[in-house]
C-alpha cells in the first residue's frame, strides 16, 4: 500500500477548533481542580499558581534546569519556550502540560510529595464508586450468556470503557449518548487474529485506569481463559498521565478492587493476580508512553515488543491519536496505510474525542455529519479498526 503523504499536524492554534479548547479552557480548570485536590503546602501552592499563571497568560516557560528530563524536553521543545502554548502541536503541549503538572506538585522533587498522584483522588473516588458495583455486578449476569455473546460482551465492554476519560469529562457537557453503531468495526478481524493461529503474546496498550481499565483486565482475563493469548503484556504509564491514564500503582488497585469483589468479579480478580505472579500477565510502563510523539518514533526495544507480538491492542483516543499520528487526515484514508509501519498486527478501540479520524468512507462521514449532532470530539461514538 502506498504511504500517504502526511496532512497538516493538529495545532493548538486553531480558531474555533478542540485542541484551542484543551488549552484554553480545560487547562486552566485543571491546575486548579489539582490545587484543591489535596493538601498542598505553600512551595507546591506556588508552584501551581505559576503554572495556572503560565497557561492563562500563555507563555510556556521550560522545565527547571534541575528535573531530571530537563534535556530530553529542552531538546523536544527547541524554540517553543518563551512561545504561546496554543502555537505548539497539540499533541506536544498537552503531553508537556501533564509534565509541568507533576513538576508544581513536586512528583518528581526530593520533597515528600515524590511519587504522590496528584490526579490520585479523583481516580479513587471513582474506582470506589457505586458505578464502579454495579459494573462489576454486571459481570455474573454476563457469566450466563453463550460464549460468543460473552465474547462480544468484553470486547465492547473494554471499548465503551474508554469514556471513563476523566480528563474528557473536565469540560465535557454531560455524558452524551453512546450511539451503538460503530463507526468502524473490525472486531471480527480482531477474533480472526486471536484465534486463527496458536496463541502467542498479546500487548494492550491500556488507556484510563478505573472503569476503563476494570474491563480491559476482564478482556484480559478472556484471552488468557479462552486460550487466545498464551501471554499478555499490559502496557501502562510509568507516570501520572492527562487526569486518569493508568500507571502501575492504578493496576494494583484496580486487581484490589476485582479481587474484593463478588461473584465472576473477585474470580476474574484472583485469576490475573495469579498471572501476574506467574508472569502471564506481565506489566510494562516505558517512559515513551508519556513522550510527546507520535508511535512512528517509538524507540528499538519497544518496537520488538509490539513485534513480537501475535496482537497489539491499543486503547483510547490518545494511542489512536498516537498510532495514527495527530494529523488532519482525510478520513477516507485507509488505517492500514497511516499504520504500515507498526511492527505487527494492530487493532485500536477507541471512543472518539478529538479531531484525528481515518479509515472512514465519505458516505459514512457524511450520514454522521447529516445527522446534525457532534459525534468526532464528543465521546459518543466509537470504532474498533485494525489490520493485520
Ligand atoms: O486517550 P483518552 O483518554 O481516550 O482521551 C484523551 C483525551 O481526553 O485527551 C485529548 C484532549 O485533551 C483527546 O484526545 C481526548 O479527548
């Protein structure tokens, strides 16, 4: 298939567009949702004004010269700093935006809010919330389906787990309806990857912790039950990441979670405990998954990862962007091509909530825009598309 030329890169700049939005609204309710969030002393409280500070009047300033990743950042960010926030690719400034978040708050100091996640409280709350009962209750009515229909059942789970997004859900109006067709579905090819060749090595590229990554460890638990994986590697953050993505200490207690929990839930729970133990279930969180670049330039030992691989799953509106490359692409073109160069097999379930789109024919595009609703940036609607 012929590589297609490369479209314009998404910018923050944009009048009018969703990523103008990220930076102009969302980023700023965020500093000071963080503010508030735990009991932050005088130096940490400084620190976020100035941040809150930097990104109203919308000058980016660089990392101090003492973090630790000062240089890699200072290379990535080559004549942008002393430059407006929105000027940058939107991409970049949001993964950048996350990374000064943890220098106000000290994630990274020598001080003794090292290592506390800042997002921490509200990804607790929800993963101890009632929702987060009733889905796990959901799961011993599921137990009574045929299999197929238990197949579905976790697959889609995973997929509409993707709206659990609390960075989305900051200036989101209400959670829109989901619209149960997808806008692509490939899951059928997904099922033929799995199960048309001996089980190997299967990589999920996990998105949101909570009730995003609750199904995606029972869509885990499935493929290792089932024999559709002999071997799954969990791909998550090594830090906190755009609010809710899921870092290993989120793993942990989302397995707490299934294992105290009734039913086919605590089951599924005990199950990938035991995997983890035994290394079945494996957890990886390499420092490109929070690296402001596209999966294109994904270093060597990740990309033997993935190559080894039977299938690479990748989840969320971030990893597509990633995968696919935040770009203002046509969307009639194809996802195979954008994606030619992943070392092996790849499908991508995501709910869409920003502006990257491809794979998706003109007629489909335009019934969707004819039915006079948003449905790219909204969270409404979701696609499950892959290739071989
Ligand atoms: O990767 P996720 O959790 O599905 O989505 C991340 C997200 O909330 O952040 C970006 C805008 O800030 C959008 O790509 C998307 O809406």
């Amino acid at each position: 298939m012929p590589e297609p030329t490369n479209p314009p890169v998404i910018m923050g700049n944009v009048p009018g567009s969703y990523a103008l939005g990220v930076f102009r609204d969302r980023h700023p309710i965020l500093v000071r949702q963080v503010r508030d969030a735990l009991p932050y002393p005088p130096d940490r409280l400084r620190a976020l004004d100035r941040l809150l500070d930097e990104v109203v009047r919308d000058v980016m300033e660089p990392l101090p010269a003492s973090a630790h990743d000062h240089d890699a950042w200072a290379e990535w960010g080559r004549g942008r700093f002393g430059g407006r926030w929105v000027d940058v690719p939107f991409l970049w400034g949001e993964s950048y935006f996350y990374r000064k978040v943890l220098e106000a708050t000290g994630y990274f100091g020598d001080g003794p809010w090292r290592g506390v996640d800042p997002f921490g409280p509200v990804k607790q709350a929800e993963l101890h919330g009632t929702a987060v009962d009733d889905e796990l209750a959901g799961l011993d009515r599921a137990a009574t389906l045929a299999q197929e229909e238990q197949a579905t059942g976790v697959l889609l789970g995973s997929l509409w787990g993707n709206r659990a997004d609390l960075s989305h859900a900051i200036t989101a109006t209400g959670e829109g309806e989901r619209v149960a067709e997808l806008v692509v579905d490939d899951s059928a090819l997904l099922w033929s990857l799995l199960g048309d060749r001996p089980a190997g090595k299967v990589c999920l590229v996990a998105d949101n912790a909570g009730r995003e990554l609750l199904p995606d460890l029972v869509l885990i638990d499935h493929l290792l039950e089932r024999g559709l994986a002999a071997e799954v590697v969990l791909h998550v953050k090594p830090q906190p990441y755009f609010v809710s993505d899921a870092t290993p200490a989120d793993v942990a207690a989302a397995l707490r979670r299934l294992t105290a929990a009734p039913g086919q839930a605590g089951k599924v729970g005990g199950r990938l405990w035991q995997a983890m133990g035994t290394g079945r279930l494996a957890l990886r969180a390499h420092p490109f998954a929070c690296a402001p670049l596209p999966y294109t330039d994904m270093p060597d030992d990740l990309r033997a990862d993935f190559a080894s691989a039977s299938l690479t799953i990748t989840k969320g509106d971030l990893n597509y962007r990633r995968l696919a490359g935040d770009r203002f692409w046509p969307p009639a073109t194809p996802f195979a091509a954008v994606t030619a160069y992943f070392p092996g097999p790849v499908v991508a379930l995501r709910t869409l909530k920003s502006d990257v789109l491809v794979g998706v024919g003109e007629r489909t595009t335009a019934a969707l825009d004819a039915a006079g609703r948003p449905w790219r940036t909204t969270g409404t609607h979701a696609m499950i598309q892959g290739r071989p």
